[in-house]
C-alpha cells in the first residue's frame, strides 16, 4: 500500500518528528536530576548537537549506521531521524535491519517513522502492527497512533486494540490521552467502530461526574472530528453546562469546530 504524502508535507512532518524526540529525550532526563530545566534546554537541540552531546560527531551514513546500535535508545533514534533528515535513502536497509532487532518499543516507533520519512513503506507496516498488538501498554498505543497521524497514515486499524486497552484505563489522564487519539482513529475507522468513538466521546462530554481533563478532551476530540454530530453535541453541552469555565471552553472548541469542520479530508462526513 502506498502511503503518498506531498513533498512539502513530509518536510513539515520530519521536524515534527525531530522535535518530538527532543521532547521525549528532555522529559526522559528530566526526572533523573533535580536541575530539569538546563536539562531540558540541553535536549530541546538539533539532532547534530544532540549526537554530539553523546559522543557521535561524525555525521557520515556509515557512522550515522553504526549509532543504528549504539547503547543508548536516544542515539539510535536520533542517529535515525538524522539519516531521514539528510535525505540518506541508502540507509533504508540498515534503519530495516536495525528495527527488525529493536527490543526498545520507543525507539520502534522512532526508526518506523524515519523509514517513512524516507519514502519506504515498511515503517508504516510495522507501526501497523504494533497497533494491532494487545500486549502494548496504553501510553504505547498512543504513541502509535500518534506516529500514524503525524505520518498521515491510516490509524482505524488500531481501532479495536486501542478501544480495549482504553477499557481498562482507570487514571483521568489517561483516558483524556485516549480520547484525544480516537479522533485521529475516526477517521479511517469503520461504520461501527466511528459510531463507538463518537458515543464514548459524547458520553465524556455530558457525564458532569466526570473529571474536568475528561470532560474538555472530549469536547477538543469532538471539534477535531469536526461532523455536524459533534456540533450538536457540543451546542448541547453548552446549553446544559453549569461550569462557566466549562462552557466557555466547550464554546471555543465549538468555533473552532465551525471555523474548520469535517477534518477527516472528506473520508468521513
């Protein structure tokens, strides 16, 4: 299957790609020290600056490969994003081989979207695969479908693993992380499947025994979706809501919403 994207978009999406392994990196470091932000500053970097601050400064494709094994995971992963970012497409088979021994489930996810950044199919597959594996915590499954949606590539096929490991979420954080995800779900999901996502969204939604982080990610889930279902239920909310906080929030994604509606690219109206 070909997941083509335009030229300007993939550009775009790589220094998305890019920055969220600063992100993930700085958030890693940040809990093992008690002086966070020269830490964070220190990872929020190019990738040039971040291989060298691990001892990787010669940026060749066969060093760059090499770094494919390095010991720590944020090497191999930047070492990865850095080949993707140069354009190196004779890397496409080591980066394959690499993820094929990868026992790290970030750094997976890492190299799968390096492989797609560099116009090779199997990344996708296997973060596809990982979607569809039921043993995979649920802050993995998000960065899955996370993956997937940056990449622009299918996520309904995460649909039913998501929705049961989503079952079993007890923590108010995690399941508004979830919520946010099933709107990238929606969107290629089927009949049945998007039918559930928008019930278990409006049910958050209105629920007001529900914790407020639940309650205001449905409503952004709902706007992000974008149909005219999502809308009423949102108008609804609004009418019923006694939280004056909760209801200027459900009307700004509500504007939102109308400003940009059906934001599934026609695949869903």
């Amino acid at each position: 299957m070909d997941y083509s994207i335009s030229v300007p978009h993939r550009c775009c999406v790589i220094a998305l790609l890019i920055f969220s392994v600063s992100v993930a990196a700085a958030l890693d470091q940040s809990v093992e020290g008690s002086n966070q932000q020269p830490q964070i500053n220190q990872q929020l970097q190019t990738l040039k600056e971040g291989l060298a601050s691990h001892g990787v400064t010669d940026l060749s494709t066969p060093s760059l490969v090499a770094a494919l094994s390095h010991s720590d995971s944020q090497v191999r992963t930047m070492a990865a994003m850095k080949l993707a970012e140069d354009h190196r497409d004779d890397a496409v088979p080591a980066i394959k081989f690499a993820l094929s021994r990868e026992q790290d489930l970030k750094v997976q996810i890492g190299l799968s979207e390096a492989l797609w950044s560099l116009h090779d199919d199997y990344g996708v597959a296997h973060l596809h695969a990982m979607c569809t594996d039921s043993s995979l915590s649920f802050p993995t499954l998000t960065s899955v479908v996370d993956a997937l949606g940056l990449t622009n590539s299918p996520a309904g096929i995460c649909a039913e693993t998501f929705f049961a490991a989503m079952g079993l979420t007890k923590g108010s954080g995690e399941i508004a992380m979830g919520e946010t995800r099933l709107a990238i779900i929606y969107c290629d999901s089927t009949p049945q499947q998007a039918r559930r996502i928008l019930i278990t969204l409006r049910r958050y939604l209105a629920d007001r025994k529900q914790d407020a982080q639940i309650r205001l990610e449905a409503s952004q889930a709902l706007a992000d979706i974008g149909s005219a279902e999502c809308a009423a239920a949102m108008r609804e909310a609004i009418t019923k809501e006694q939280n004056a906080d909760y209801r200027l929030f459900f009307a700004a994604t509500l504007k939102g919403l109308e400003r940009n509606p059906h934001r599934c690219n026609g695949n869903r109206l």
